[in-house]
C-alpha cells in the first residue's frame, strides 16, 4: 500500500473527517474509509460493489475506458501472442516472467501434479450422466480438501505452494473427467509427454479404441484461450474467492467456492448463454428482433457476451478472441460458419445502435470464446468449465497475494437495514 499524501473532507451535520487518499501506480485514487465508522458512526453503500475497492493487488489492472488489460504490466494482448498458458500461470503466481530454468521447472512440477487420487474417480460416478459438468466440478473440487489433507493448511507457505501447483495441474484432469463422464466415455489419465492443452485435448476427446493425435492448430488455440480467461481483478468469482479465503478455509473449498460463483449467466456462464443465443437467433435477418428484445426495458433478455461492468470499451481480450476464431475456423475449413457470421453482424449492428453506443455496450471475452470451442469439438455445456480450468490460476494468485499479507482481515461487510425495528413475540392465539 503506497503512503497517503492527501485526503478528503467529508462533512456531515457539523462535523467534519478527513479520509486519507491512496494514489495507486496505475487507475483512480482511493478513499481509505476503514475508519470511517469508528469515527462518523456511519457505513458507506455500494451494494454492487460499483465505486468500491476491495483490496490492493499488484496483479492484474484493466483500464476499462481505454480497453487495456496488463497482467503483472505486461498486456494481454502481448501475451496471447508471443507468451503460453503455463508462462503466464508463473507470472500471475510470482510476479515476473520466468527465466529458461524456472519455466522448465515449474512446467515439470505442474507436470507431475495432474493426476488425481485414484479414489476421487468414485465421487464422478455419484452424479447422474445428466449432470451439467459445473456441478460435477464444484463437488469434486471442493472434495480435494477431503483428499489433500498435507496442503490445507493456508498458514503454512510450503502447503500454500503445494495446493497452488495441485489445483493448477488438476483442473483439466477433473474438467476432462467431467465431461468424459457426461458423454459415458471411460476417462482418459493424463500424459507426461504432452504440453497442457494437449494433455487437457487427450483427455478430452480421446477414447481407447484408437490413438489420439493431437492437433497443432486446435492446442494453440487452446491455450491461448486459457491464457486469455487467467486472471481479471477482482470480479465475481475472484472476490468470492478472497472473501471465502479471508476465514481461513482451506484452498480447495474456496477455490470451489469461485468456480460456482463463475457459473451464473452473468459471468462465466455468459459463454453458454452466449452460443446458445447465437443459436436462437439463428440468421442474420433475425438480427433486428434480438437488438430490439435487449433493448426493451420490460424484456428481460440481454445480448450475452455484451457488457462489462468494468469495460466500457471493447474487451481486448474479446479482440484477440475474434482474430482467432477467423483463423481456427479457417484452418478447420469452418469459416463460413453461420454463427460466426452471426456474430460478426450482430456486433457491427449493437456498435451501430445508439443504444449499446450511449451505454458504452462492446463484446466482451465470452461473445466469440464459444464460437471457437464449438468448433474445437466442445459442447456449450464445456464453455463454463474450460473458463473455470482458465481462471484457476487467477483465483489462486489473488489468494496467494491475500492469505501471504500480515494484514488481512476477515470479510465482514455491513448493510443498509430497512426491517422491522424491535418489537415483542406475539403468541399464535393472539395474531
Ligand atoms: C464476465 O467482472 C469481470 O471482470 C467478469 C469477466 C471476467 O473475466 O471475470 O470479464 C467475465 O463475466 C464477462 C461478462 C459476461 N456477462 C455477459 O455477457 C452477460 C450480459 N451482460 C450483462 O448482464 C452486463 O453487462 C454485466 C453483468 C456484464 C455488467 O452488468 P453491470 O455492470 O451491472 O451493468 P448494468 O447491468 O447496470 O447495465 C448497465 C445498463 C443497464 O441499462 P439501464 O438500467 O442503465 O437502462 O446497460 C444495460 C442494462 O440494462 N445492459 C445491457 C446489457 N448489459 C447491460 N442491455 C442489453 N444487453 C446487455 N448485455
């Protein structure tokens, strides 16, 4: 936290406060009301969190009105192109880009993580094959903590490093399980020998009856889409996790925590929904209907994958996902697919639409993610999880970053009550 070298008056009645101002090394200076109850005995109210810092992180920052995502300085767009999943996992986790040795060896440690105890292959067979893939994932991620028992214990460093690496090198085992279950296919154990999107392909589309090769074109794209999901600040899922993290619980727990918050259509699942409407909408021409729907005040249908609470400009991360849905559908010789033309046209219609304009409404990462894992092989039910596989590493950076400061507090926020005030119990016979 830098010092305070101004601050705010805040006056209330006659009485007056001063709030320190923190300047930050990049985005607005904050307000630092921690003392505020204790000295004007009043809360501040921001329900949806709009104008509130939750924490100081050194992590990931997003200038939402210029559209620029950094990732510990070093933007996305730099890094979808020239860096790989795994290289960006070391520097979300320890701040700095790896040098030959430290990538070699943290992409060795993350090799011989991922597989999982033998035993948790049971707890996939307790859901039904219609379960949706997320709440298999919640369930068995959380159920790591029941396995793991030597890397739950958050105030040892050693045991913080131990379950950061598992849950790394894990996901894409229980995500792959998790669809191979769903599909009635038997699972498919990862191998040392592949680079993570290749193992996380094989795992998911292999099957015993014949050898799997795995496709240059599609692990690119893979993992640049994984590298794309890593990290985003703090939004939902990631709060979630640092809020669940601020008591203590164990990694596994609360890492399972973020993945069911991702899963609502307002967040992660905004990729399923996304296709889903692309789908519904069906045709170009069908275009004006939909527009006008996420226009009208008393329908509550939205464009999915438009909006950011934070971008208010185009996602940047929505761009690079758009150059390589143009190039994976190509070298699949999909690439007059009808929902990418779909897609493309509607954007160009919402970014001409005074509506979207005036509401600063641009594409965000989840508009074309879908397109490209459709295309991969995947379907919609996968596009939440691949997310969820993503931002792991994300998740657990800012729980590193949270749970490693001497200062941490619990999560305790207050609330604007409007209730009934005090009044005595009224026995049955007398209501
Ligand atoms: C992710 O936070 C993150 O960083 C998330 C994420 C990450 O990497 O972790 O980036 C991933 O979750 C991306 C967002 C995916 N969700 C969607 O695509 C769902 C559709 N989008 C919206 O529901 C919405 O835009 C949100 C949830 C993303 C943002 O909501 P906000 O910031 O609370 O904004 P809002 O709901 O107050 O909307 C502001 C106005 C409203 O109109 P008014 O009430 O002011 O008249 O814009 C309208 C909304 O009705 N609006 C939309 C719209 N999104 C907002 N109208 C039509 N279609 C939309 N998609």
């Amino acid at each position: 936290m830098t010092d305070s070298k101004k601050s705010a008056t805040l006056t209330i009645d006659d009485a007056s406060f001063d709030l320190p101002i923190y300047s930050p090394t990049a985005g607005p200076d904050v307000l630092d009301i921690r003392k505020l109850y204790a000295q004007a005995g009043v809360f501040t109210y921001d329900p949806g969190f709009t104008s509130t810092a939750s924490c100081d992180s050194t992590i990931t920052f997003i200038d939402g009105g210029k559209g620029e995502l950094l990732h510990r300085g070093y933007p996305i767009d730099q890094l979808a192109g020239k860096s790989h999943y795994l290289e960006v996992c070391y520097l979300l986790l320890y701040g700095e880009l790896p040098s030959a040795t430290e990538l070699e060896d943290f992409e060795e440690r993350v090799t011989h993580h991922t597989m999982i105890h033998e035993q948790m292959a049971n707890f996939f067979r307790g859901f039904r094959r219609d379960a949706h893939p997320m709440a298999i994932i919640t369930g068995v991620v959380g159920a790591m903590s029941a396995f793991y028992h030597d890397s739950t214990d958050v105030s040892d460093p050693w045991q913080r490093e131990v379950a950061s690496i598992r849950l790394i090198a894990k996901m894409p085992t229980i995500v792959a399980m998790a669809y191979k279950y769903t599909i009635g296919q038997p699972f498919v154990y990862p191998r040392n020998d592949l680079d993570y999107a290749s193992n996380f392909l094989r795992m998911c589309f292999a099957v015993p009856a014949e050898e799997y090769e795995v496709n240059p074109i599609l692990a690119r794209a893979m993992d640049r889409i994984f590298t794309l999901h890593a990290d985003h600040e703090q939004n939902a899922s990631t709060s979630t996790v640092r809020l669940a993290s601020s008591s203590g619980a164990n990694p596994f727990a609360c890492i399972a925590a973020g993945v069911a918050c991702l899963w609502g259509p307002a967040h992660g699942g905004a990729n399923q929904a996304c296709l889903e409407m692309l789908r519904e909408i069906g045709t170009v021409d069908r275009i004006p209907e939909f527009i006008a729907r996420a226009k009208d005040k008393d329908d509550p249908f939205r464009l999915m994958g438009f909006g950011h609470r934070v971008y208010k400009n185009v996602d940047p991360r929505a761009t690079v996902l758009k150059q390589s849905a143009d190039e994976v559908l190509e070298l699949l010789g999909v690439e007059n697919n009808p929902l990418l033309q779909v897609a493309k046209e509607l954007e160009r219609t919402a970014l001409n639409d005074p509506y979207f304009v005036e509401k600063k409404l641009f594409p965000n990462v989840d508009f074309y993610s879908g397109i490209i894992l459709e295309a991969m092989g995947f379907p919609t039910s996968m596009f939440t999880p691949i997310f969820a596989l993503s931002r792991t590493v994300g998740w657990i950076s800012q729980w590193k970053e949270m749970i490693s400061d001497p200062g941490m507090k619990i999560g305790r926020p207050r609330q604007l009550y409007t209730g009934a005030t005090l009044r005595d119990y009224v026995d049955i016979e007398n209501r």
